[in-house]
C-alpha cells in the first residue's frame, strides 16, 4: 500500500494512517512502519505525535514518536517500547498490518543539525529507543558531507535490544578511512549482559573516564566536537552538565551552539 491511502482529512491537525510493517525486536521493542502523506515534511531528528484508540467513539491515545525513517521515505519509520499496562502500549500492542493509526501533521522537535555550529566531529549519543532520531539522521545523506567523523553511541540493558545493529554496521563498512565523506564509529554499549559488548558502563560514565574519547581516536573539544543526545533522562541531564562544564552550550537567540538534546521523553 502506498503512501496516496492515507485519509487526509481526519482533522485541522492530525490525519489517519496505516501501518504498513512490523518487526518485533524483543517481545517488549518493535519498529513500525505507517504510510505517509506526500506533503508532510520533517527534518532528521524530529519527532511526531502518534494517537491509538481501541474504538472510534473513544477519545485517542497520543504518544511523541522520533521519526527514524529517511526523510526521502515514502513510510514513516518509528521504534517504540511496549510499556506493562501503558494505555498506548496495550493498544500498539494489538495493532496489525492494515491497521489504522492517527499522526499529527506537524513535526517538532529541536534535535537537528541545523541547531548546531559547524565542527568536525558529530557524536550522536543513545540510550534505548532514543536512537530513533539518529538512525533518521544516518539514513540522510547530508550528514555524510558535513563531519570527519560520526560517533554513534548506542546504550541498551541487552543485546538483542541494539536495534538497526546489522544496518548501522554496514554504514560503518561504506564510511570508513579511505572512503569519502564522515567515518562512522559505532560504539554499542550493553549494560546487563557481561561481556556483551567490548564497552560497559554508563555513557556519562564512559564521557567523564574517557574511554569513548579512548574508543573513537577523536578528542572532545568545544571547538571540533558536537553533541546529541536522546534517551533516558538521567543519562542526558548528566551528559549536558558535563558538557556545560567543559564550555559547550546549546543553541540560544540565534546562536549556534555545540549540543543539541531531545526533551518529549
């Protein structure tokens, strides 16, 4: 089904859509795929909100969802968490291919490159799902021709919960020395599994101990290095401070700054 069968005139603000793919990753995290509108338009990074209702004459569920899909796509792409008893889990839980989903007609967001000031090092740091945005942004091929070097720092409780891991390994076979455009490092990070991955630890951890400067080759500094994060709160509050600490500063009154962060959660 293509993206012309969405109903477009559901609302002032939002429109219906039908899922379109599923993939179970674990039994609790899935990405999902719905059609899209050929005039709705969104920059890597941002997100959307997603409403569910069990029937038509209940009032809908919404949700903020980052996009991970390319903004090229003819799909919007999403990764979500089923949370235990969460009323948006149980019905996205339910939900078959064919199925209808409501999404606004906006995006919103400020998680974009264009929030932040030039540099040679992009380090786009998740934790769980939060590594939605940057799987949208590594779809993009304008991100390639804008950094030396992009650090994917991707934290999850297990294994089999580094989503996009095969993708993302290829993007590092075809962006590696030698090759043109940015170098893609990618440094997962499984934190209830010993021995699951080379790197343990907490990402702000791992900053402030300098094994990811250690991991990647690439020095942090205000004036080479940019920053994004989106995940878990802890892990970004601790991730800005330090940062401030150090001099970076986000983009304010028009200035552009070094960090970038993702508030929906």
């Amino acid at each position: 089904m293509d993206s012309q069968s969405m109903t477009t005139n559901s609302s002032d603000k939002w429109t219906k859509s039908q899922v379109l793919w599923m993939q179970y990753w674990t039994p609790a995290l899935l990405s999902f795929r719905i059609s899209r509108i050929p005039d709705f338009r969104f920059r890597p990074g941002l997100y959307a909100r997603l409403g569910l209702r069990e029937r038509e004459d209940e009032e809908l569920v919404w949700r903020p969802f980052s996009m991970a899909s390319s903004p090229d796509a003819d799909y919007l792409e999403f990764i979500a968490t089923l949370v235990p008893d969460g009323r948006f889990s149980v019905l996205l839980e339910k939900l078959k291919i064919g199925d209808s989903m409501c999404i606004d007609k906006a995006a919103f967001g400020f998680l974009t490159l264009d929030q932040l000031a030039p540099g040679r090092d992009l380090w786009l740091l998740a934790t769980g799902t939060g590594i939605g945005p940057f799987v949208s942004i590594l779809r993009d091929g304008a991100v390639w021709q804008c950094f030396e070097n992009i650090i994917l720092v991707h934290s999850a409780r297990l294994a089999a919960e580094l989503v996009y891991r095969d993708e993302i390994a290829v993007l590092a076979g075809k962006h590696s020395p030698g090759q043109t455009g940015a170098r893609l490092h990618y440094l997962p990070i499984v934190t209830r599994e010993p021995g699951a991955t080379s790197l343990t630890g907490h990402i702000p951890q791992l900053l402030e101990d300098g094994r990811l400067e250690a991991a990647t080759g690439c020095p942090i500094t205000v004036e080479t290095s940019r920053f994004m994060a989106c995940g878990n709160p802890s892990m970004t509050q601790e991730v800005r401070a330090w940062l401030n600490a150090l001099g970076f500063q986000t983009t304010r009154r028009g200035v552009h700054g070094q960090m970038a962060f993702e508030k929906y959660w």
